[in-house]
C-alpha cells in the first residue's frame, strides 16, 4: 500500500541530446513524483522518453558534453542530478535499482548465476564468499527460481528469457532498495512467463514494500499492476491518473488513441506512434505536443502549451479541450 510521502520527486526535467540537426528534447519539463510503496506505470510510444527518464534517474547517462540535463531529482530529499558520480554509484543498487528488457544480454554470460548474486552481497554486505553463496542462493529462492542450487551452478546462457530475469530481478533486490524500475521488463517474454513475471513483482513489492516504477507499452500490464499512470508523449507527460481513473475516463485525445490501439489479448504489439495528421513532430516547441495528430485542436493548442490540470480529483490532463 502506498503511503502519502514521496520517494521520489522528478522537479521540471529536461533531457537535450545533440544530433546531427542540433538539440532534441527527449524530456521536457517533467514533473513527477513517486510515493513510498506506490506501483507507478509510465507509458507512452516509442520515443516518447520513457527510458531517457529512467536513466537519468539513475545516473546511467553520465556527465556528457553532448547531453543536457536541467531540473532536480530528488530521492529520499537528495538531488541526484547535483550529486558526485561516485556518490551515485555507491547508492545505485542500495537505495535504487533497474531492470532491463533484454535480461540475458544484461546478465555477464562468464559467469555462474551463483557468482553473480553472491558478488553482489560480497560488494553490499561486505560478507565472505561461503556466506555470500549461501546468501545468493535464499535470494533465488525468493524470486521462486526453482532448484536454486543447481541453477546456481549454470551460467545465463543455459537459462530461458523469463529465468534471466527473475536473476535480474533478485540482483535488482539484493540490497533492498527502497525504489525500483522496470523498463519493459516483460516486453520479451511470453505470455506466460510476462504473468509470472508480474506476479512475482508484484509479490516482492508487497513483502519488501519496494516502490516500482513500471515502463511498459502495454496498457493492459499498467492497468493490472500499477496504482497510478503517467501518460507519456514527446517527452511531457500528458494525463496523470489512477489507474481506475485513467481507464474509466481516458481524457487526452491521445491517451484515447492509445487505449484504442491496445493489442488483442494474448497477442503481443508494441504502442507504434500514431500517425501525423500533417506529418510533423511537436517536440521542444511551445506548442500542444499532440497538435499534429489531434482531431479536436483549436489555435489555441498552436499558441501554447497547456499544462496539467486537474479535472477530477487527482486526474491530471493537459489539454485545453478540458
Ligand atoms: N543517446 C542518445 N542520443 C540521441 N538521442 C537519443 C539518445 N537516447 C535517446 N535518444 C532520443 O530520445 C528520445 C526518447 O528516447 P527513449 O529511449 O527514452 O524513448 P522510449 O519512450 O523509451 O521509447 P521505446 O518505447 O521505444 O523504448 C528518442 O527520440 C530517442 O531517439
Ligand atoms: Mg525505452
């Protein structure tokens, strides 16, 4: 259950790349928070800025001259962005972690499993090598990897899609931290194992108490799993909603265009851009980011951009038409 502190707070981000035709603006202006124990979906088409967010967060993108990053993120009343690299490092793992798409490529293929976990409790808990096995083992066993033993003896390779990530998973919680997040973590796996995957997070989060952030492009998972959503568009967030809220009232025209483009049940799609009406992007400009593809804009979504509103009680939309 999610308490009424936050844990995280994302205060006016902007993420800028440079690229062959000057600055993009991946992240513009986001403000988000996220509760202690809450379960907090960001979705949004590819490209949106769902994984640039997330990186950023956990200082995954560096210091680089080409990227630039404005705003605060403060965790547990710590600015990341304003905290040393090494600093950084020491608390990635400890009090936030993240899980990737791809688990078997992310897993070191040189090493057994065991080794794996067990390295991970010799660097947090400072403990011996017979220890931190034995420690590594009980941690499979959590993420309900059956005969934690032998499989500690494997290397990631023998493993399938869904065991490499349930390692993922149990290296991301070796410390316990305080917040994790989820980048499409199930995007590759079947059906199936996507539902085991889930499960189990969810179960983790209910006896650990650990915040999740969840970036999916699949609406039905965010709806099953999350308390809140945050709706993602050309680097702002457009509709901000419980998940009750946000599937009973869908109120951005593009919320509705991507509640509509949902794939058939048991049928795996990602959230393809919609199509332009005029065939160009509205990014990093003052404008409604949606304005190209919108069938209800008027000259006012040319003139500004509108920001989040409250129109029911904590749904958020940004969209003059409200
Ligand atoms: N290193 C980089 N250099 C330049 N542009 C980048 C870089 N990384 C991301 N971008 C751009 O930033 C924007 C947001 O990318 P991001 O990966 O966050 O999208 P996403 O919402 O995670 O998409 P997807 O659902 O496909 O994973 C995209 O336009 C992307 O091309
Ligand atoms: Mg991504």
């Amino acid at each position: 259950m999610a308490s009424t502190t936050n844990l995280l707070e994302i205060k006016d981000l902007s993420i800028k790349f440079t690229t062959e035709s000057g600055w993009l603006t991946a992240v513009d202006h986001l403000n988000l928070d996220i509760k202690k124990g809450e379960k907090l979906g960001l979705v949004g088409e590819s490209g949106s800025g769902k994984s640039v967010t997330a990186m950023t967060i956990m200082g995954l993108l560096g210091k680089r001259r080409d990227i630039a990053i404005q705003g605060q993120i403060m965790l547990e009343g710590e600015d990341l962005l304003r905290m040393k690299q090494d600093k950084i490092e020491k608390i990635r793992g400890r009090k936030m972690s993240m899980i990737f798409q791809d688990p078997v490529e992310s897993l070191n293929p040189v090493f057994r499993i065991g080794n794996l976990v067990a390295e991970a409790f010799m660097v947090q808990e400072k403990t011996d090598k017979k220890i931190a096995w034995e420690r590594a083992i009980e941690q499979l066993n959590k993420v309900r990897i059956r005969d934690p033993k032998a499989t500690a003896r494997q290397f990631p390779h023998e493993l399938s899609g869904g065991m490499c990530q349930r390692v993922m998973i149990a290296l991301a919680l070796v410390a316990n931290p305080p917040l994790l997040i989820a980048d499409e973590p199930t995007t590759d796996l079947d059906v199936t194992i996507q539902a085991q995957i889930l499960a189990l997070l969810k179960k983790l989060h209910q006896d650990l108490g650990t915040s999740v952030i969840l970036i999916t492009h699949d609406l039905g998972v965010v709806c099953q799993f999350c308390d809140r959503i945050a709706v993602m568009l050309n680097g702002r967030i457009v509709e901000l909603a419980t998940a009750d809220s946000l599937f009973t009232n869908p109120s951005h025209p593009y919320t509705r265009g991507l509640l509509n483009s949902i794939p058939v049940l048991g049928k795996k799609g990602r959230l393809e851009p919609m199509p332009s009406i005029h065939n160009q992007e509205a990014r990093g400009e003052n404008i409604c980011r949606f304005v190209h593809r919108c069938a209800i804009s008027t000259d006012r979504c040319c003139s500004a951009a509108p920001g989040l509103r409250e129109v029911l009680p904590n749904h958020y939309v940004a969209c003059f038409s409200h």
